[in-house]
C-alpha cells in the first residue's frame, strides 16, 4: 500500500505577493486507494489540505483554518494530473485564496479564513 500523501512541486515563484507552484498529482497517493477504484479523483478535502500545507511554510499561516469561503469544485483531478496551484494571502483579513488551474480550465478554488468574523 501506498504512503504518499503530497504533491510533487515541480516549480514555483513568487511575484507580487502571489505564489504559483506547478504540481504533479502522484499516480500512487494514499487518497486513491478505495476512492473510485476504477477512476480515482483527488478528493476535495485534500486539496485544501495541501493549500494549507503548502501556504505554511511560504506565508507563516497556521496549517488549520477556522473557515472555508467560496469553496468551487469544478473539475476532477487524477492521477498524473500536472497542475498550478496559485496561493495569495491577504493579512487584512486573515484569509488565504487559493486555486488550481491548468492554462484556462480551472479544476477548484476557495478562501480559507483564520478569524472567527463571518
């Protein structure tokens, strides 16, 4: 069984406030073992896990979040999948936007809030 849980982060730059990591979905995650055998998906959860993750160590964010906002899952991701994941983080309002796209077709997105305000 496998034990990869992360991402591969095949580059990344910052500009602007705005980091952009280019990615690649490891065919053997963890996450795919039962979910959808027969046409694994990357699930929802995972993916803001691994913005929070990844945002940690770029922007000094907490690994949890209080709130999630705005949360859009538009396409699937799988196996061998090579996406951009864009991170910015706004101090003002303690909020981290994150969004996974590929050139045009954008695969999920959100806000991830650390205050308690709604």
């Amino acid at each position: 069984m496998s034990t990869v849980r992360d991402p591969v982060v095949v580059a990344e730059h910052q500009q602007d406030g705005v980091w952009t990591l280019a990615l690649l979905v490891p065919r053997d995650l963890v996450y795919f073992a039962g979910h959808f055998p027969q046409a694994p998906v990357l699930p929802g959860v995972v993916q803001i896990a691994w913005a929070l993750a990844l945002a940690t160590p770029r922007f000094g964010t907490p690994a949890r979040c209080k709130r999630m906002e705005a949360l859009k899952f538009q396409r699937l991701l799988r196996p061998g999948d090579r996406v951009e994941l864009m991170l910015r983080y706004d101090t003002g309002r303690q909020t981290l936007h994150f969004a996974y796209r590929d050139g045009d077709k954008a695969y999920s997105s959100g806000r991830l809030a650390w205050s308690a305000e709604t």
